[in-house]
C-alpha cells in the first residue's frame, strides 16, 4: 500500500466528529447522564471520499475513514450521577478499529449550572489486514495474514454546564497509553480535549441563536482544533459553518422534531490529501420514562 497512508494516521487517531457539539458523550465521560432523560445517538461518517490505494492485485482500497457511533446515556438518582456507553467502528484501509467505552459521571449542583465527574474504561479491538500492504507477501515479517489484539485503557472528564447559556469540558483519553509491541505493534496515544459552546440570543429577536462552539485536541504533541458558529432559529433549525486547522472547512445544517435532533455535515478538505471532502449523518432520539407511583392504601380498622 502507498506511504501516503501513514501521513493522516500520524494527525489522527482517535475517530473525529465535525458535528462534536452533539456527541459530547464520545469526548467526555463527564457528560455522562447529563440532562433528565435517555438519549440514544447514531452517527457515520465517509471522510475523505475518493481517497483510494492500490492492492499487490490492482484492486483499490478505500484509504478515507469510515466511521460509525452509536451512543447511550441516562442519569440514575440511585448513583447521583449518570451511566453511559459508546460503540465505535472505524475503518482506515487494512486497519479495523473497534472502540467499546462505558463510563460513570457523578453529577451535582455547582453555582448556577451542574458539573460531572466522569470516569471511564476504554476497550479497542484493533485489526491489520497485512495482505492489504503493497509487497506485504515478500515480507518475512508482515506476510498475508490477519493480525488482532484487544487494548484497556482509561479516561476522566469534567463537564461544567449552566442549561441555556454556556459549557465547557475538559477530559483525557488512554490515560495508561496501553501498547503492544507485537502482533499489531500500536500505541494508544494519550489525549487531552477541551470544549467549550456559548449560547448568544439576539437583541430584540428572540427566535434567533447564535452558537459558537470550540473543540481543541492535544495528542504526541500536536494541537489540532474546530471552530463552529452555528445560527438557530425557533430552537428548531440550525445551520452554520466550522472550520477545522489544517484540514477542513465544514457546513453543517439540522433540525430538532419532537424529541429527535438531526443533523448532517460536508466537510471541504483543504489539506494536501486533494478528496472530494467527507459526508457526515447523525440523529439522537431522548426521552423520558415516567414510573407511575404506588397508589396508597388507607384502611379502616374497623374492617381488618
């Protein structure tokens, strides 16, 4: 397979969200069970479209990322806090990452908003598929042949919100940077993210929202961050523009109906990979259950 591959791994590692404002839980354990209902969110994501390689038997490759999230949380009162879970699936030519994290946040009252404080365990199930490297079957050490290691790891968060007005995040990934220096020989980078968001309501036209937002992310000693401002009207629709340093500029657009949030991004790659730009889809559904109360019973004594 080409090197060229090598140079996105490099900058990415983690799976990357342009629409990160609505998969907080994928970022910070502490988000955990924020709210007052159960939230389920799905997400896929194509980056880089047309970004292809060539096998050792001149069939293509899809070298751009494929990335699909689906996403659990609730509070639970019996905890004082909240309860959450992601799945992650994310495929980059010959590698098959899977990312399997639950976490616990402890949520209270903190001045005018509420703060969690999140732990959570990472679980990755990563794959090689050795054949797919360029004159992989003339390396004694690469072969044709599969290769799959399981990696534990850890990670912590802090989420801080005031409902209606402002958040802001701060959290760390792969905490004990778990590696393997045989079968898939990877190194789970630590990597530290801070988000924040404002909600800005204009003067004197109440229907209308500003929400800018910030995503900044620290790994191996890169810094790489989004930028997004995002126009809402009514509470209902949305659309804005995010742009992401050295990598892309993204329109993102969505709607809320009922309890469902819909949203879709485009990503326009302005690095050097020269693709098409990346598609991005997700829908979260939140609801509530109600437990009906246990009726009391008043007995005369006259009648027991």
């Amino acid at each position: 397979m080409c090197t060229s591959l090598v140079l996105p791994l490099a900058a990415q590692q983690l799976p990357q969200y342009t629409q990160y404002m609505f998969n907080k839980l994928v970022i910070n354990p502490g988000y955990a069970g924020a709210g007052n209902g159960i939230c389920v969110s799905g997400t896929i994501r194509q980056q880089w479209v047309g970004f292809k390689g060539k096998k050792d038997d001149g069939s293509s490759i899809n070298l751009g990322p494929e990335t699909y999230l689906i996403s659990i949380h609730a509070p639970i009162k019996a905890l004082r806090g909240g309860i959450g879970a992601t799945i992650q699936q994310d495929k980059i030519g010959p590698f098959n990452d899977i990312y399997f994290n639950v976490m616990y946040a402890y949520q209270t009252t903190l001045g005018a908003g509420d703060l969690g404080i999140g732990a959570q365990l990472n679980i990755l199930n990563k794959t090689i598929n050795f054949g797919d490297f360029q004159d992989a079957g003339s390396d004694p050490v690469l072969g044709n042949g599969e290769e799959t290691d399981m990696y534990f790891d850890a990670g912590i968060g802090l989420y801080y919100r005031v409902p209606d007005n402002y958040y802001v995040g701060n959290s760390v990934t792969n905490l004990l940077q778990s590696k393997k220096d045989v079968g898939t020989h990877f190194n789970m980078r630590r990597e530290i993210d801070l988000m924040a968001g404002y909600e800005f309501e204009f003067p004197n036209l109440p229907a209308i929202d500003i929400l800018p937002s910030v995503l900044i992310k620290a790994a191996s000693g890169s810094i790489q961050y989004d930028l997004t401002a995002l126009l809402r009207y009514q509470r209902k629709f949305w659309g804005g523009v995010s742009w992401r340093y050295q990598d892309a500029v993204a329109l993102i657009v969505g709607f809320d109906y009922k309890n469902f949030n819909i949203g879709y991004s485009y990503d326009f790659n302005t690095s050097a990979i020269g693709t098409t730009g990346s598609h991005e889809i997700r829908a979260s559904y939140c609801f509530k259950i109600e437990v009906d109360k246990v009726k009391k019973i008043y007995r005369n004594t006259r009648f027991l």
